[in-house]
C-alpha cells in the first residue's frame, strides 16, 4: 500500500471489534492512527494496539472526523445512523451489519469472490453475514467450474456468533449441569449446553429465519448470480467459535471430484481436508482463530443431478466477520 490509513472502529470493545484490531495489526496494516469508539458505558477502556494502549472514546458524529477508513460491527441500527454520517466526513465504511447488504448501491464483498466491486468506491461497503461467506469460500470455486444453480444446506453455528454474552451463557451452562444446578437462559431461547437449537434469528412468515434466508439474498449479489436459490436450515450448536456448514449442490455442468477438488485446490483461503480413508476432514475446533476455511467430505451427491455434496468449516468471527472487512479495506 502506498499511503498510511487513519482507521476508525466502532463497537471496537465486541467480539469482532476485538478481533478487527487484532487482524489489523497481524496484517501489519498501514494504520497512520486508530480510534476506537463504542457507546459511552464502554468509553474509558483501553485496548492494545502494535504494543501500545489505545483509549476507547464515546461514539459520537464529531468522532469520524479526519478518519479515512471507518470498519463497523456494532449492530444495524448504530451503523443506519453513524454510518453515513461518517461517509459524509470523507470516510470509506465498512459495514459488518445487515444494515446495507441489500442496497443497490452498496457492494456486499467476499474479497476473493467479487473483490473487483470495491474499486474506487467511496461510500459504504459491506460484509456479508457469516455463514454466507464461509460457505461460499467453498462453493464459489466450484461454481467458476461447473455454475451453481441451487444448494441445499445445513449450518451448524458457534455460539461466538450470537456475541461475547452467548459465549458465557454456554460456559455457565456446561458447569450448571457438571453440578446438576439450575440452567439459567438469557441469550437463548432454550438451553445450549448439550444441546441444539434449530433456530438462529427470527422467523418469517415462510417459516424460514432470516438468517437462513441470507444465504440466498446475499450470494446472489455477491456471485452476481440473480437465478441463484438456497434452503437453508440454520442450527446453533454448543461449540465455542467458528461455524460448520454442510452444503448440497446442483449445477448447470456435469461435475466430477476431480476437476472440484483441483477448483478448491486452486482457490485462495480455501484448505481441501478430504482424506476419509485417515477420517481427516475439517471441524470447528481445528479452524477457530485460523483465517482460512477449508471443506472435506467432498462426494457427488446421490440425489442430485450435476450435484456435489461438502462440509465446510470457517471461523465466523475472522472470515465471517472481521478478516474478511480488513481484507476489503486492503482492496482499498
């Protein structure tokens, strides 16, 4: 890069805030100054930063003054009203919500998907949701090659993925029933621990989530793929961090596994684990805090026509959220 950036992060003491500025500096980003902004109970705090403490400051409209670069995760209805007031101030947002994702005029990015949108945008750009873009780190490999029509799809979620709350809730949860103590519910609506729950967000007239409606909304603008349709089941599951995704698929092409496993093998940030004779295939525990996903279970699907069936793990609070906006602000 060719020039330093001064980067702003709101909601910068969350789950993925933290994560952000940890990929920032990993990355070795060039980071000219850094402002770190979250409501005012937050402000006062310090986080880390290249060895040095940064103070978490208040979130408020004079606050993206100067800033070049302004990475969001702090929920839609924060990013609605500060994030155009931070365009306003010269700023590029990039938006972790679901604020913006279906906004005509606002790219939604997998960087090694449709990384070209980004070009010489000057407004908001946003990030897909988390199971989307992990599972189209695989799927989109395969559809360069043989050209995705549909996919059935199962996702096995971390409960990281509701926030650093649902995190404590399952800890709380698995040393309750050690105990044999009460459980105690705050974050989701049945118990966790042990246990799986068919239900991640809320439920549409269709009687799908919206979250599993994601998938078919946003990877039709990510793929540029208008004819693109999914039914997806979305499951939170009692693991601590990085979602798990089993995906079938049906395309236009006769497919082989030859010619896919070369597509994956091919493709940047994707890992192909799909030795079943050694039973090494991905699983969530081996893929929390690593930055590529990688797919396994790699089978022509017996019900489909053209289909293939695979598994898919990805850390949801790197590739699904933080790594993947930094790797859009490096685009810029």
């Amino acid at each position: 890069m060719s020039r330093d950036y001064r980067i702003a992060i709101v909601g910068a003491t969350g789950a993925v805030g933290v994560e952000m500025l940890r990929v920032l500096e990993r990355r070795n980003f060039p980071v000219a100054s850094l402002r770190l902004l979250a409501s005012p109970r937050s402000s006062g705090k310090t986080l880390t930063f290249r060895g040095k403490d940064v103070v978490v400051e208040p979130l408020q409209p004079s606050a993206f003054a100067g800033i070049d670069i302004a990475l969001f995760s702090a929920g839609g209805s924060i990013s609605k009203e500060y994030a155009p007031v931070a365009v306003e101030s010269g700023a590029v947002v990039i938006d972790n919500s679901s604020a913006f994702r279906q906004h005509e005029n606002v790219p939604l990015v997998v960087p090694e998907v449709n990384g070209a949108d980004v070009a010489h945008h000057k407004g908001i750009i946003a990030n897909p949701n988390c199971t989307t873009a992990i599972t189209l780190m695989a799927l989109y490999p395969l559809h360069k090659k043989f050209r995705v029509k549909r996919i059935f799809a199962s996702s096995y979620q971390a409960v990281s993925g509701a926030g650093a709350r649902a995190l404590e809730e399952l800890r709380l949860q698995v040393k309750a029933v050690a105990n044999d103590l009460p459980i105690e519910k705050e974050i989701f609506p049945h118990q966790i621990a042990f246990n799986v729950i068919p239900q991640v967000d809320s439920f549409l007239d269709t009687g799908y989530t919206k979250e599993e409606m994601k998938m078919q909304n946003e990877g039709r603008r990510i793929m540029h793929l208008p004819t693109f349709k999914a039914s997806v089941t979305c499951v939170r599951v009692p693991v601590y961090r990085a979602h798990s995704v089993a995906v079938s698929a049906e395309f236009e092409r006769p497919v082989t596994l030859h010619e896919a496993r070369e597509a994956i093998n091919a493709f940047p940030g994707i890992e192909l684990r799909d030795d079943t004779a050694s039973r090494d295939y991905p699983m969530p525990l081996d893929y929390a805090g690593k930055d590529d996903c990688a797919v396994g279970r790699l089978r022509l699907d017996c019900a489909l026509e053209n289909g293939i069936s695979f598994w898919v793990c990805g850390d949801q609070l790197l590739k699904g959220a933080a790594l993947n906006a930094v790797q859009i602000a490096e685009l810029l």
